[in-house]
C-alpha cells in the first residue's frame, strides 16, 4: 500500500514538473519592439565607413604595428558609453578585445605590416561582413526569445553570417550585453 502511495506521488510529480516546463518566458510586445529598435540603433551607429573599431598604429618609421591607438580607442569607447546602447559586461569585453589585440602585437604574436589588411578584422566587426550598405534591407530577424532573463536575438545580414545579440533589462532599457562577431581574434 505504502508502494502504491509513493508511486502516485511521484507520477503527480513529474507531470506537474513537465507543464511547468512546457512554456518558454515570452516578451512582452513592447520589450519585443525595444529590443528590435535598439539592434537597428546599434546597426545604424556601426556599419558605416567612418567607424572603425580597434585602430592601431606604428612607432614612426616602423615597419610593423605596435599596438592599439588608445586615443582612437578611447574616443570610440566614450561613444559607445554614451549611446546608452550597451550594458558594462559588454563594455568590459569590448575593452578587453582591445587590450588582446594590444598585447598580440606587443608581444609579437601577430605581426601586422604597416599598410596591409587589418589581420584582427578583415570585415567590419559588427556583421563579420565588408558590404553593409543594404543592411537595413537586407536584415532579418530570424528570431528573437527569452533564455535566462535576456533577450537573444538571432538575425542575419547580406544574407550571410548568423549574429547572436544578447540584450538585458537594465533599469527598464534594453542594454546590449554580447555581440556574438565581437571577440578576441
């Protein structure tokens, strides 16, 4: 009888458990519209010709690169914090992919030629693409969920490479936290 008690629990259990689970967090529609209007913000500030993320420079009459030009950095860095787009876990990253890069051709793991193609970023860093001038036609939001408190956002430009965009609630705005083309080479 005892047996029989317990096993009635626990079937209750694990279907009570099962429609629980079955329903993903979903967004609101007004977060749903926040959070596409600050991807197409970020898009609109970072895919045009005169940003340019992670310049570097050489020492004069060098031949090679030594490192990030930190007052550029420091510049593009300032407008990043002031667009109000970005949360600081993602700030702190962009941060630390400069301070690699830096530390690469210091150390003379990479060694980039003063006039050659940036070996870091060969596409601007926002697409992993070098044709972005369609981008407002040509982006596709292919998906966009809740997974443990944070808008995913999955879309696609030029028909090419897949982009992941993670954005949290920061004080009821919807920050960037991760961008899944911008890391360390």
């Amino acid at each position: 009888m005892n047996y029989v008690f317990w096993l009635a629990i626990l079937t209750f259990s694990l279907l009570s458990c099962e429609e629980e689970r079955s329903a993903p967090p979903q967004l609101e529609n007004n977060d749903r519209t926040a959070v596409e209007e600050n991807l197409r913000k970020i898009l609109a500030l970072n895919l045009n010709d005169s940003i340019r993320d992670f310049e570097v420079n050489s020492t004069d009459g060098d031949s090679l690169y030594s490192g990030i030009d930190w007052v550029k950095f420091d510049s593009r860095y300032k407008d990043l914090v002031k667009d109000s787009l970005f949360t600081t876990t993602f700030l702190d990253e962009y941060k630390a992919i400069a301070f690699g890069i830096n530390l690469s051709l210091k150390n003379k793991e990479i060694e980039y030629r003063v006039g050659e193609i940036n070996p870091f970023f060969e596409a601007n860093v926002w697409c992993d693409c070098q044709d972005f001038d369609s981008w407002k036609k040509e982006l596709k939001i292919n998906s966009i969920r809740m997974i443990e408190g944070q808008a995913v956002v999955n879309f696609s430009l030029n028909k090419g490479t897949s982009i992941e965009a993670k954005f949290t609630q920061v004080r009821n705005n919807w920050r960037c936290s991760s961008w899944s083309t911008l890391k360390l080479p």
